[in-house]
C-alpha cells in the first residue's frame, strides 16, 4: 500500500487516483483517512470482493498500529459532530 501525506495527496490526487491501487493518507506521520478505488462495473464480483477484502486488511493493519478499536477509529474518521 502507498503512503502519502495529506498534501501531497491534494496537490497530486488525479495522478495517484489514476494508480488503481489503495492509498493510505497520513498527516503528521498518522494515517487520517485511505483512497480505496472502487472497481469500475467492467471488474467481475470477484474483483469487486477483492477490493473490498483490502479494504479489511488495511483497516485491520490501522487498528494495530493505534491501538484502537473500530468504534474509536470510526469515531476518529467521522466525528459525530461533522454531521
């Protein structure tokens, strides 16, 4: 998985978009948020499924690198009071 800074990712988001692969983004060192590309409706179900299992892995690796758990790392994604 690739990983960028939170600018880098802005100023360069349509080229790295264009990578097709999972981007973790971090600011200050500590991943804030991932670029997960979805497949396009010519992928088949198993690539879709794919998608979505590295989805799980990378979630999965940001759980044991913090220490949190998955209602903290929702709660740290998406503040209830960004609604």
């Amino acid at each position: 998985m690739r990983t960028v800074g939170i600018r880098q990712f802005r100023d360069q988001a349509t080229t790295l978009m264009k990578l097709g692969e999972t981007i973790r983004i971090e600011r200050n060192g500590k991943p804030i948020g991932f670029f997960v590309p979805v497949p396009t409706p010519k992928h088949n179900r198993r690539e879709i499924i794919e998608s979505y299992d590295r989805v799980g892995e990378a979630v999965g690796r940001v759980l044991q690198a913090t220490g949190l758990n998955e209602e903290e790392l929702v709660r740290a994604i998406a503040p209830e009071d960004s609604e």
